[in-house]
C-alpha cells in the first residue's frame, strides 16, 4: 500500500512538474486563426464589440418603441384606454433601458477589469 502511494504522489508530481512550460503558449489560441482564415484578434475583444453591437440593437428598438408609443399617445383622441397603454408602454421602456444601460456599465467593468487584470496596461 505505501509502495502504491509513493508511486502515485510520484506520478501527480512528475506530470505536473510541466506546467510552467505551457506558459510560453499562447492559451487563447489566436495564433492559430490566422493559419485558418479566421483572424488573429482576442476573443475578449470579438465578446466585447458583439455585447456592444447588441446593446446598440437593443437601444434602437426602444427607441421605436418610444416613437410608437408616442405617436399613439397622440392619435388617442380622447381615449383613455389608449392613453394608459401608451404611458404603460413608455412607463415599461423607460424601465428597460435603465436595465440595458445598468447592465452595459457593468460588463464594461468587467471586461475592463479582466483585461487590466490580464495585460496589465489600458488598451
């Protein structure tokens, strides 16, 4: 039982004895998208302009929603049904963009804080 463990406390150390060596690789793999016709460039920075791209998205369709709401506040003639879904409608949106830009600021935190946290200087 003692020669097993020997043998396997010298097994867990001669394996991982290598693992400074893979620091010298570049981990994220960016090397090897130019050789397939995919680009070199951070896949933090690919993450980071998609979420930026999609925030944007976001933004412009509570913007026609703004719009929309709007203009049936306006055309209401009167009706107070219409009016009340209209104010609801904005009341919503107004609420949803809190959320969007809440949610923006925080994960270019994050992905601000990694990176400085990674590289150790501002891009």
């Amino acid at each position: 039982m003692l020669k097993l463990l020997f043998l396997l406390v010298i097994i867990f150390f001669s394996i991982f004895s290598f693992v400074p060596v893979f620091a010298q690789f570049d981990m994220l793999g960016t090397e090897y998208g130019g050789y397939s016709g995919l680009g070199n460039q951070d896949p933090r920075f690919v993450v980071a302009r998609m979420l930026g791209w999609a925030m944007g998205l976001l933004g412009v369709g509570a913007l026609g929603i703004f719009i929309y709401s709007g203009f049936e506040w306006m055309t209401a003639l009167g009706n107070d049904q219409k009016v009340a879904s209209a104010k609801k409608r904005i009341l919503y949106t107004v609420i949803g963009m809190g959320i969007l830009l809440s949610a923006y600021a925080i994960t270019m935190f994050v992905f601000k804080t990694v990176y400085l946290s990674t590289n150790a200087r501002l891009y």
